[in-house]
C-alpha cells in the first residue's frame, strides 16, 4: 500500500551553493546517486568538487562572519523560525527526499524531518538566551563577566543515515550563535543538504552564511578540517574517519566534536517485563535497517529468560515485512548503498564462521521489489560471546547479536567489553538495579525501560569512550560548542591598582 505523497523527481544537475550562487565544481566533474531500493532510478548529477572549491566556499563563509555576527542573535533567529515554518509546511516532501536518498521508511523519514524541526524551533531560542555570567570580584568596584561570541567559520562534516536531522543540529545553533558555515555532506546523500540550503535561502539567510559543498570527504572534507580560516569542525561519522579528523584538526588548534559509531545494548533482567522489551528490541535493531548510531545490535538476556525472550522476538522478526519504503506497511526498507549490503552480508558470514547462530535472516530476496534495491531480511544470531567480532565490530545494519548473562554485573561487564560506548538500555522493574546500572555503565546515554533510539533536543546527545569526542551536541551544550567565552574585567574605582597579587 502507497502513502501516496512520493516526490518523483526528475533526474537533473545539483551545484554546489557558494556565496549565495549555484555553482558548478572547478573541475566540471559530476557524479549520479540512485534510490537505493530502486537502483534504476537516478536522484540527480551532483557536483564531484575538489580542494579549489571548497577553498572557495571557506573564502565565502570568512567574508560574510563579519556582518553576520554583527546581526543581533535575535534576529539570526528569526531567520531559523522562518525556516522552521517552511519545513513544517513541507514535511512530507522533505521526508520524500530522505526516503529517495537513503531506502529509510516514509514514516521514519517524517519523523527525522519532525526532529529536524524541533532541532530549529530550539535553536531559535536560543537567539534570546546567548547569554554569559557576571562573577563577583573579590576587589571593590570590578565587574567581571562574560560574553558569548561565534568561534568564527565553522566546518560541518555529516554522515548519509540522517541526511536532514543532522546537518540542521550542527546549522541551527552554529548559525544562531554567529558563525558561518561551510557543509560537506555525504557523498551519497547530498540531495538533502542542497534542498536545505534551499529552504535557508528562501527563509532569508544571507548568501555566503551558509555553504555546500559536495564531493570526497578524502578530498573536500580534509580540505575543511586542515585549513587554518576553519576554527571549529563539528562532525559526525565513524570512528575511524573520527579519530584521524580528530588528530588531523588539533594541528591547527580547532574546536572538534565528533559523534562517532556505537555497539548499543539493550539488557534484559530477569524480571523484564519481556513483551515491552521484545518492542523495543524490534525498534532499535530494524528501523531503519539497523543504520542508526543509537540502533540496538546486542540483546544481553538474564539466561533464566532467554528462551522465553528469543522465541518472542523470532516469532516478531519472522513475520516483518521488507519491502518498499514508501508503503504504508513496510516495516524495513532496503539498505541505503552497495557498500552496506556488501558489509552486512561480510558479517553474516562473519557471524557464522565464529560460531554463533544465525536463528533467522540475513538473505538478499528475490522478485519484485527486491531485485533491483539493496534488501536484505532481519537478522537475528545466537549463542554470541562478547570478544566475537559480531559483538564488538558496529555492523550497522539489521543484525543483532544475543547473548547471554547471569544477572545484573555479568551484564555491566558485557556492555563495557565494548570499545564503544554510546547508549545503553535496561529491562527490569527493580529500582535498585536500575540505579546501579546508570551509575556503572560506560555509555554516554542511558535509557530504562525505553529502546536505545532517540533523544531530544533540549538534552545533550553524544556518546563517550569510541563513540564520542568533544563537547556533546544539542541541548545547552549546543551553545557551548558554537561559542567562544570571553571574559572581561572592569575596573572603574579611577584609582592605580597593583594587580600582582591576584
Ligand atoms: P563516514 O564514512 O565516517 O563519513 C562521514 C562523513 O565524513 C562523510 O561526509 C564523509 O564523506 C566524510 N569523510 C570521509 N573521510 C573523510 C576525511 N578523510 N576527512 C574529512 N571527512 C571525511 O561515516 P558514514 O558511513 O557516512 O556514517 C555512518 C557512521 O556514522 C556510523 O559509524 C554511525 O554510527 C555514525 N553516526 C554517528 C552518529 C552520532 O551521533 N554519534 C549519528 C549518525 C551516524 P564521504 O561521504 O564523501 O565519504
């Protein structure tokens, strides 16, 4: 059954937004994206742009911080409440891009865009809170305190699993707090970071605020992080990008924050109240095909209800429905490119030749509609032990690895076997054990009773250990990220101080 709110899009030539202009890369290169559950259809050329361009665009952004940061912060708001009313009021096509570019289902896709929403409605607010301190001196007559000022040009490097949400929660608040931007978004999902761009210029945003660049992250975006008029870089990704963007950044003395890969586990004790944690496992390890950072891709069970707990959860995974992402009634779409199917079938194999079970899935279909997309069914495996690479490596697709636990420390122990460390989920009714758990797990969210996805926006988001770097984002931290805190003393006794002693 069709949603029928698809945007069909004619396959045509996407340029890069620099200084307000769309423009084609220096070297007139191009490259094709395609619907990834229908390979045969095209999305559109998109700009394959090089170091020149995206110097291009860095030159742009630079020229444009003086005035922009000179704009009141309550007025860079309004332009977010602009953007804000004309992304609600085309929800369903933007949600159809995100379902063209990435397989995810249309009801997913609109509540990515209802996340990016709320990302701008509490950026927006934030127009009328850039607020700094004022400290008591220990001096007569000195006022100390401090003010909020933007980094400067701001590199925002994002991955292709959230194309909308994303880019817009590292946007709304880097424009808010006075800085200029300079995006790279993934190679294969630039469609929605130009329809953003898009949106930010019919909201009024002044041209060269705001840039796009499309191309090779080896390329453009090593460019964005090596450059010494980028003073802070916001990215999102996997760890290994991660880390070496990390080490690459600090040698021009950057502000950094990374959002990297997680291994998220949703622990199930004994006295679980199993039905409601069998919805949540659903949840976490399928939507989205398991391409979440915050997906569930280990069960770690209580063994005295691990029958009970597996039996449930195969008899739900066995009757979901794979299929095309704009039906109604999909539950899972495809994956969102060739190198996903290629890694997730890897770890199906992976997961066998170490010696757990495959109790179901992890089959590329045959027939319509699966031949021409990257489809493959719902996982499940087994009798997984903690050092197998199907319990440590992020897979990032629909495969989930139960194992099993005796009690509450053996499953704490197994949750932080891991080198990532992003969330972390608890089933049981037990107050005490619940306690216990948020205090000693080593993750940088946890969630009771809840699936591991999600968050809002007006808390910090971010993962600890390999999952994340840096100040976290969203929430007030959001604000400290974007900003620079300066202090400032004023001394208005008129009278020489001898300022040795303090
Ligand atoms: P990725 O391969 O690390 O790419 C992320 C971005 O970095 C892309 O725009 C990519 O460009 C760019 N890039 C690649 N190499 C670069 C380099 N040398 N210098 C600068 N930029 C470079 O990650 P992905 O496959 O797109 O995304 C999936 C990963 O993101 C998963 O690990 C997932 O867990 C993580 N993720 C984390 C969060 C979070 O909040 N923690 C949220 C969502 C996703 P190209 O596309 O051109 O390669």
């Amino acid at each position: 059954m069709s949603t029928g709110v698809v945007v069909r899009l004619e396959p045509k030539t996407y340029y890069n937004y620099i200084g307000g202009q769309w423009v084609e890369a220096v070297s007139g290169e191009r490259y094709a994206t395609t619907n990834p559950a229908d390979t045969s259809q095209t999305i559109g050329s998109f700009q394959r742009s090089n170091r020149d361009d995206i110097r291009r665009a860095i030159q742009a952004a630079a020229d444009a911080q003086p005035a922009w940061r000179r704009t009141p912060a309550p007025r860079r708001a309004e332009i977010l409440f602009r953007t804000w009313d004309l992304l609600r009021a085309r929800a369903d096509e933007y949600a159809s891009y995100i379902t063209l570019e990435t397989g995810k289902v249309f009801a997913d896709a609109k509540g990515e865009v209802k996340r990016g929403t709320n990302v701008l409605e509490f950026a927006a607010g934030d127009g009328r809170r850039l607020k700094g301190e004022t400290v008591p001196s220990e001096l007569p007559k000195n006022f100390i305190y401090t003010v909020r000022r933007p980094v400067g040009v701001a590199g925002l490097i994002t991955p292709w699993n959230f194309p909308l949400a994303i880019p817009l929660w590292k946007l709304a608040p880097a424009l808010v707090c006075g800085n200029t931007v300079v995006m790279k978004p993934a190679t294969n999902t630039p469609l929605c970071a130009i329809k953003l761009a898009e949106l930010f210029a019919e909201a009024g945003l002044p041209g060269s605020v705001f840039n796009v660049v499309s191309g090779p992250g080896g390329v453009v975006g090593d460019e964005l992080v090596n450059s010494p008029d980028v003073r802070a870089i916001s990215f999102t990704g996997s760890t290994d990008v991660g880390r070496r963007l990390y080490a690459q950044a600090a040698q021009s003395l950057k502000r950094v924050q990374c959002e990297m890969g997680g291994k998220n586990a949703v622990v199930v004790l004994e006295d679980a109240p199993l039905d409601l944690a069998v919805e949540a496992i659903l949840q976490g390890a399928y939507g989205f095909c398991g391409q979440r950072c915050t997906a569930t891709s280990r069960v770690i069970v209580d063994r005295k209800v691990k029958k009970a707990l597996v039996d449930r959860l195969l008899e739900r995974v066995k009757a979901m429905r794979v299929g095309d992402p704009f039906a109604s009634d999909t539950q899972m779409g495809p994956l969102a490119s060739e190198s996903q199917i290629e890694k997730v079938t890897e770890y199906i194999e992976i997961g066998k030749s170490e010696g757990a079970k495959l109790q179901v899935g992890g089959v590329r279909p045959s027939g319509a509609p699966y031949e021409k997309g990257y489809y493959i069914t719902p996982a499940v495996f087994t009798d997984v032990r903690p050092e197998m690479r199907l319990a440590q490596d992020e897979i990032f697709g629909p495969v989930l690895a139960v194992m099993e636990c005796d009690g509450m420390e053996d499953a704490i122990r197994m949750v932080d076997t891991s080198t990532y460390g992003f969330k972390a989920s608890v089933y049981t009714g037990d107050f005490f054990k619940i306690m216990h758990f948020i205090d000693e797990v080593d993750v940088g969210m946890v969630h009771v009773n809840a699936p591991t996805l999600g968050g809002e926006v007006q808390a910090p988001f971010g993962g600890i250990k390999g999952s994340g770097v840096g100040i976290k984002e969203q929430g007030r931290a959001q604000v400290e990220f974007f900003t620079e805190e300066i202090v400032v003393y004023m001394d208005y006794t008129g009278a020489k101080r001898d300022a040795r002693f303090i």
